[in-house]
C-alpha cells in the first residue's frame, strides 16, 4: 500500500446484492398522503386500505429530511383521485439532489421505463412542483431518458385515495440492499445519454468540486491539486458544468478521480466503471457506494490520507494508482489471487512479532493477511507485505518468505499438499491458538481453507517483483526465467522437481 493513501474499510454486503428486479405490486385503496409544507409533520407516504405505511417504499431517514422519516400509520383521510380512468404507477422520490435522485427516483421508476404505456401516469413524492422539477435541467433529462413526460406526472398536494395503483418495489435502498436489475436499467438509459453527449476525451478525468466544503474533504488544496493533475495529462472537469449525457459517458469510457460525493453515483449507469474516491479520513463511507459498485462490473477504489500531502504528490500517487489498476487487475486473475482463510472460521493472519501463520477472528496489531496465488495445480502462500517477511509452518523445514504447495479444490474449499511428503496443510479453529501445521495424513471437510479475492491492490517492493515473476511462469512456463525476477521463489520451486505427488 502506498504511503500517502490508504483503503477505506469495506463494508460486508453480503446478502445484499440480490438478482433480477423486485417484486411489483397492484394495490387497491391506496391513501397517498403528501408532506405538509415545510416538512415538520411525519403523516405522509403511501398508507393501504388500514392506514398503515406500505413500508417498502418509505423513506425513514437521512438526507433530504424533508422527505423523509415517515410515520407508520395515518389518521386521515383522503378525496377520491381523479385518474381512475388511466393505470397510475407510483415512481419514487423527487428531490432537488442529483445523487438522491438517482438512489431514490430511479430505483422505483424502473418499472414505468421498462412495462408501462404512454398513457400511464405517475405518481411521484416530492417537496418540488411540477414546474419546479422542469426548471432543473438535468432533472428533465433524466426523466426524458426514463421515458417521463411532463404532462404524465402526479404530485398531489392534498391526501388523495387510488382505487387502483401499481406500486413497484425498490430497486435500490440506500444503505440497505440493491438488485443487480437496477445497474442493468439504468444501463440502458445510458445507452441513450452517451448518443447526445459531446463529450470526447479518453482517458484519466477529474471531478474537480472547488468549494470550502470540498477542500476539507481532501488533504491538500483541490485548486494546486487540480493544476497538477492536468500537467500530468488529467482531465480536470466540475460536474455541475457538465450535462448529465455527458457526466455518464465519462464513467463509460474513462478512469475517474475525485473527492467522494455524488458525482459518483454516475458510475451506476456505466457497466465497468473504473476510478479512485477520494474520502475524508475518520469519516466512514456510505455503504450505499459498496452496494451500487457491487451490482455491476465497478472497479472504483475508496481511498484516504491520514496526513495533509503536497499537491503534486498527491496527484503522482492518485495517476500511478489509476493507472496501474488495469496493469493489476490482469496479474490478480491470472493468478487466482486472493486472502487465505479457513473454511468454517478465522482469517490467517501473518503474525510479525512471532513469524508464524495464524487462524484468527480478527486482524490485531503487527499482523498482516496472507496470500495465495496460483498457477496451474501449484499455490504459493506468502504474506501481504513489501518486504516479504520470512515466517515458519510447523512441521516443514525451515523458515521460508514463500511456501508451495499442490492444490486440491473440492467441492467445499481447498486443500493444500506438500509436494514432497504428500502432508496436508491444516488450520486450528482460532480458539485454540495455533500457528499453521503441515502434518496431516489427510484434511477434514472443516480443515479446508477458502481464498478471498483481493480487491483494489497496490503493491510495492519485494512483494511487487514476487507477483510479477509468478505471473511469467504463468504466461510463459518458464521457471528460470521467473527465478531470475524473482530470487526468492527458489526453494519453493524445488519443491516440486522431485514430486511424486503431482
């Protein structure tokens, strides 16, 4: 990892991600109750035929508040709506924020784009008039790539009651789940939006945000960082200058840095979106930017700096970070490279202080993960550092800064063999405290070891050199060639020239 910028803590969102799109549902006697102006009642949303809110379209908290943190049940009463003779959908939040638009309009619009007919109407919450929302200009073109004419819009300002409304489940919840259907809609609207923009730059773009508020998120000032990103060839652009076409066509075609915000909530119409986040240190990310990454082929990296850096640094460190992403993205899946683990329980942590492999619950002080990489039926474990620390496995002669082994994959993990006894490597459960031991006549099915993919790497100095020269072996098969990048594989190379066992 570099110096000046670290990895932000990633979210577990696992069992987040759910596929296709969610349920939609034809509701009858439906209350929708509007915010009374000013935003300080709570009795306002969808209530069903018993008063109470039809809870998987509430908005509870945070930002805007003003349409938010709803109520669970209502004691009004609403006139009859007067559209019963067209279909009304319900379409979402309308609110004067373009990254909450697009987590909270669009995540229930995408039924109407994809099923409903010209003649459907929609009914949408907001705090904005009709001709409010028509004075924002990107708001018209998003509607517009949604398929949403003005006159097909509904924003009551009294309670009014539906004998009949289809309400559409959220594609997306901020901060809670996503469905892989919302990046696949919002792809195709921006198949629409990259047709009119004029946009024609490729390669590295900066979303520059020169403002107070800005400034304090990142560790330099943005206006010195931003003269030397574009000495080094970075397009440096302020999103607000820039219409939404054109804002989406450059999460398509180019790799994108700036101060985390919702500028980059962009990147969800893009399929294989590519950049680096700038985030505020001590303050934790939204888990909303995991889940929309995770719902397509993204590949953005959240980053911080502990400390104020000089601008030109800084802008040295993000360009060779961007740029060297593609370079290690192709040797991590070549590789297979990933974070040993056990299979039921504990990472495997390289314990410094005692130079040995460990099964933990938990990463402590002074310890670092341990890698895997693989070519062909052979892995080699080693530990995430720069200088590759020697560390020792019990039961295996001598202390080493890369073991191999064959591996096996089964079907509920794998297992690693020693190439020239036939041991099997095994991890004790965490309680038990013990280091890594190579002296099994066969694994158990909870002995196994899964690997976890890496994300977002950078690696540096000895550990760099090490995964380059496997990455040859692996092109070209060649193992002295890949000994003479990278010395320190020779014993782990020797392993296998007497193997009985492969």
């Amino acid at each position: 990892m570099n110096d000046y910028i670290k990895d932000c803590i990633k979210y577990d969102i696992s069992g987040s991600v759910i596929e296709g799109f969610p349920e939609v549902f034809e509701r009858r006697n439906v209350l929708y109750v509007p915010r009374r102006e000013g935003g300080l009642d709570k009795d306002f949303g969808l209530f069903d035929e018993t008063d109470r809110q039809i809870l998987g379209n509430a908005l509870f908290s945070s930002y805007p508040p003003v349409l938010k943190t709803q109520a669970l049940t209502t004691q009004k009463n609403g006139e009859a709506a007067s559209y019963q003779d067209r279909p009304v959908v319900y379409g979402g939040c309308i609110g004067d924020h373009y990254g909450h638009f697009i987590t909270e309009c669009l995540n229930t619009l995408w039924y109407f784009s994809r099923e409903c007919s010209p003649e459907t109407l929609v009914l949408f919450h907001s705090d904005m008039t009709v001709e409010e929302i028509f004075s924002r200009s990107w708001i018209i073109d998003l509607l517009r790539y949604a398929g949403v004419r003005k006159e097909q819009i509904i924003i009551p300002r009294v309670p009014l009651r539906f004998d009949s409304i289809t309400i559409p489940g959220q594609a997306f919840s901020e901060d809670g789940f996503v469905y892989t259907g919302y990046a696949e809609y919002l792809k195709a609207l921006s198949l629409k939006a990259v047709q009119e923009s004029s946009f024609d730059f490729k390669g590295m773009v900066y979303l520059s945000r020169v403002s107070p508020l800005y400034n304090s998120r990142l560790p330099c000032n943005e206006e010195d960082l931003c003269a030397e990103l574009s000495g080094r060839g970075v397009k440096v652009v302020r999103p607000e200058d820039l219409s939404v076409a054109d804002q989406i066509k450059i999460f398509n075609e180019n790799i994108v840095i700036g101060p985390i915000g919702s500028a980059f909530h962009a990147s969800i119409f893009a399929g294989a979106p590519k950049g680096i986040a700038i985030c505020p240190e001590g303050r934790p990310i939204a888990r909303s930017y995991e889940l929309m990454d995770a719902a397509h082929d993204a590949e953005i990296r959240y980053v911080y700096s502990e400390d104020k850096v000089d601008p030109s640094t800084l802008a040295e460190v993000l360009v060779n970070a961007a740029g060297s992403h593609a370079y290690w993205k192709t040797i991590i899946e070549k590789l297979g490279l990933g974070f040993l683990e056990r299979k039921n329980r504990g990472n495997i942590f390289f314990v410094g202080h005692e130079n040995i492999l460990l099964s933990r619950d938990a990463k402590e002080a002074g310890d670092c993960d341990v890698l895997v990489a693989t070519v062909g039926n052979k892995s080699f474990i080693f530990a995430n550092h720069s200088s590759l620390p020697p560390f020792f496995i019990e039961k295996e002669l001598s202390e080493t800064r890369v073991i191999s082994y064959l591996n096996f994959q089964e079907e509920n993990g794998t297992g690693f063999q020693n190439p020239v006894n036939g041991k099997w490597l095994r991890a004790v459960p965490p309680e038990l405290k013990g280091s890594l031991h190579c002296d099994a006549e066969h694994v158990n099915d909870w002995e196994l070891f899964r690997i976890k993919p890496v994300d977002y790497p950078y690696f540096s100095g000895d550990l760099k050199i090490l995964l380059e020269a496997l990455a040859y072996l692996s092109d070209r098969g060649d193992v002295a060639g890949s000994l003479a990048i990278a010395p320190c594989l020779e014993n782990a190379l020797q392993r296998f020239e007497s193997s009985d066992c492969q």
